[in-house]
C-alpha cells in the first residue's frame, strides 16, 4: 500500500494530523524504516516510550515476559483479581523511589495518573487548592489539562477545574519574572511564599510539577529551586506530587529525575516508558496517603493488565542488569557538552538544556532571543530529509529524547546532520552563523 493511500486514509478517517509525513512500516535497534525501506534515527522515541529501542535482544526480553503472560491470561484488572505480575511490579516499585513511597495505584496513561493523584491529594489533605507550573504539561482530560500551564491545550474547552494556581516556572533563559540567574536568588521559588498569603485561601493542598517540564522544550530548573520548593511546601503541610510521566525510568541519568535534586515526593506518578510500548500508567504513594484510599476513589479498568505489568517488571530488569542509567548520563553528558560547543559556534542556538538522555536546543532569533518557531520547523523538516527524527516542542525549542541504548555512532551521525542543518541556515541568510 502507497505512502499516499495510507495518507489520504488518515486525513478522512483520523482526528489528529500527523507530525512527521512517513509510512514507518518496521523498527530495529533506534532506527524505524519508512514503507521504502529508508531508515531514520529516532531520537523521539514514540514520546519517550521506546527506551530499550525496537526489534533488539533487549526488547526480546521484555517481549518473551509479554508472551508467556499473554499464554495464561491477557486481562484483569488489579482490583478485580489477584494477578501475579501486578503483585511483583508493584513490590518493585516500592523498592525503586526515593522516599517512602510504597503503594502503588496502575492505571493506563498520563493523564489518567493525574487524574487519580488529584482526587487523593484532595481527599487526604481534606483541602482542594492545588499548585502547579506555568508551561508545564500535565495531560489533556480535565483534571490533568487544569494543571497544564499552557493556554494552546485549553482554548475552548473551559470551565476548567477550580482552585488550580500557576506559578511563574523556573526557565531562567526566559525568565517571565524579567529576572537574570543566578543574580536572582530563585525569584521564581521565594515568590511562591507570598503567593501562598495573597493568592489563595490558605487550602491549597499539592504542588504537582513535573521535575523538567518537557512540552515546552525541556525546561531544567536551577539547581536551588526544588530545594526551596520543597521546604517552603513542608512548612506548610503542602503534598508534593511529581509527575514524571516522561523523565523516569533513567532517561535523565537518574531512576527519577527528582534524585537529581534529593527531592521525596508524597506521590509520584510516572508511565510512557514503564510498558515498553503497552499502555501503562501508575502513580506510586506514601502509606499515610494509601491510608484513605478506599475502593471507590479511583478506577481503571485497564489499568494494571497483567501482560503489561509483565513487560514493566521486563523493562526494569533490562535497564538495571544493563546499567542503562549510567550509560544515560554518560552519554548524555557528552552530547550536551557537544551540543554546547554547537551553541558557541550558530547564534541561533539560543539555550541547550537537559539533563542525561533528555535535551532542549531553543532555536532563536539572534536579534533579540525570541523563539524561532519556523526556523526550529525548517530545522525539524531538514533533519528528516537527512535521516533524523525530532520533534519541536514549546516554540522552537528541538527537543532530544532517545532511547537509551543508542550508540554513540548513531548520536555522532545526528550531530554531523544537525552542523551541515545549521550550516545550510546560515548559507540561506537565516543569522545561524
């Protein structure tokens, strides 16, 4: 079947358009192949939920655990039944944060884990106020799109959920505070306690972020700011909620990105990666909040399918007997400092930010720093024709999620297509030079 039939099929039969114009008809290793047989490095990872890559011995693994469930039972839900997989990945869970959290609810996707932490954050702390960051992503349904700091995911679709504030995100390179880092003294944090007093009526019961907030381009906060977050939250008898949804499972050189920071969340919520291309989702709590948790708060009746648990329990095998983390934040500490030298030599180069596999570049005008939303795209667009693919996120910003067993072969082929890309901007006028 041609490109275009398979084209025209989506454009009448789906809702939403796609980003990148190719048939993927196979995958193997970090490479999908177009319905020509063209491969192309894929340094999207389907949204960050391919971390062990396609079709290697390292999928094998997790596909054999897959199997052998799927040849005993396909389907139960982890309140319905008792399943032995659900029992394990659990138990593994428990062992994996930092902190105490213990308990673990599995339910599908992202938006659902929000969803659920929403509802026991509020009944635990008996308060209904909930903070959260501008520019963050927490989802699209209506609890988690409430949370979601930006306005082009809730155009049209309000009254949105009621005692959500948001408070100014710590993106020192765009500081919407006009304050310049480290001068600032973590404006952005210490603004939070007088927000606290004027802004709301004293009820608020979590703050929900995302340790790097990764739809608008990856933004990695200032080392301080958790720290200050997080006492300024204590004090006040406020949940933390971490939503690493896209940062677990080793991606920024860490477990949980929250290590990065000595951060013990009350709740963390993490899922894209965790069944290795099966929907899976958890939210992972503390025994004084799993105390209120009664049998009707929270459903999902997919939630914690055995064959998908049987693959997150694989999938975590795979990245601790590989030590797939610290190859993470090896490699990602070369590609950064690489990408950095990049940066010194194109001015449209704005900011390049992340923390192991998980990389923001901005693309700006040189002029006045102001995102370069078509130049990013062009960029976007030429990568592809040299066999690269990313995506933009935010307004320009190129963003670099791989999965974590690629080779340094295949990041030296991305940064010789990402020069000549650069190079060909700043031939064509485009102030890249």
């Amino acid at each position: 079947m041609s490109r275009d039939n398979v084209k025209q099929r989506y454009d009448s039969y789906l809702l939403k358009p796609v980003i990148h114009p190719i048939v993927v008809k196979k995958a193997e290793g970090v490479k999908v192949f177009d319905a020509s047989g063209r491969g192309y490095v894929d340094l999207t990872a389907g949204f960050g939920v391919s971390l062990l890559g396609h079709n290697n011995g390292y999928t094998e693994y997790v596909l054999e655990a897959m199997r052998k469930q799927m040849a005993c039972l396909i389907h139960a839900t982890h309140y319905l039944y008792y399943s032995e997989p659900v029992a394990a990945l659990a138990e593994k869970l428990a062992t994996l944060p930092p902190g105490r959290l213990t308990k673990t609810f599995f339910c599908n996707s992202g938006s659902e884990e929000v969803e659920g932490a929403i509802r026991l954050v509020r009944k635990s702390k008996r308060k209904y106020e909930l903070l959260a960051l501008q520019q963050g992503f927490m989802g699209r349904t209506m609890g988690a799109v409430s949370l979601t700091g930006l306005g082009q995911d809730k155009k049209g679709i309000g009254p949105l959920l009621p005692g959500v504030h948001h408070l100014p995100a710590p993106y020192c390179f765009r500081c919407s505070m006009k304050h310049v880092y480290p001068g600032c003294d973590i404006a952005c944090a210490r603004y939070v306690e007088d927000y606290l007093e004027y802004g709301t009526t004293g009820n608020v019961a979590a703050f929900i972020f995302e340790p790097l907030l990764g739809d608008v381009g990856v933004i990695t906060p200032p080392d301080r700011y958790f720290t200050e977050m997080e006492s300024l939250c204590r004090s006040r008898g406020i949940t933390l909620v971490a939503d690493e949804t896209l940062t677990s499972l080793g991606k920024t050189g860490a477990f949980f990105a929250v290590e990065h920071w000595n951060l013990e969340p009350d709740i963390l919520i993490l899922g894209k990666a965790l069944g290795s291309g099966l929907p899976l989702g958890a939210f992972v709590v503390t025994p004084e909040i799993a105390d209120v948790f009664e049998y009707s708060d929270f459903s999902s009746t997919l939630g914690g399918n055995p064959v998908a648990c049987a693959g997150g329990l694989a999938t975590i095998e795979v990245i601790e007997r590989e030590n797939l983390i610290a190859r993470a934040a090896e490699l990602g500490e070369d590609l950064l400092a690489q990408l950095r030298r990049l940066k010194n030599r194109f001015d449209c180069i704005g900011e390049v930010r992340g923390k192991g596999l998980l990389i923001g570049i901005e693309i700006v005008h040189p002029e006045s720093n102001d995102p370069a939303s078509s130049k990013a795209m062009r960029i976007q667009d030429t990568l592809r024709d040299k066999g690269i693919l990313l995506t933009v996120y935010g307004p320009s910003t190129l963003r670099i999620s791989p999965p974590l067993v690629i080779e340094k072969t295949d990041i030296d082929v991305f940064l010789s297509a990402l020069y000549a890309t650069l190079l060909q901007e700043a031939k064509g006028g485009t102030h890249c030079d």
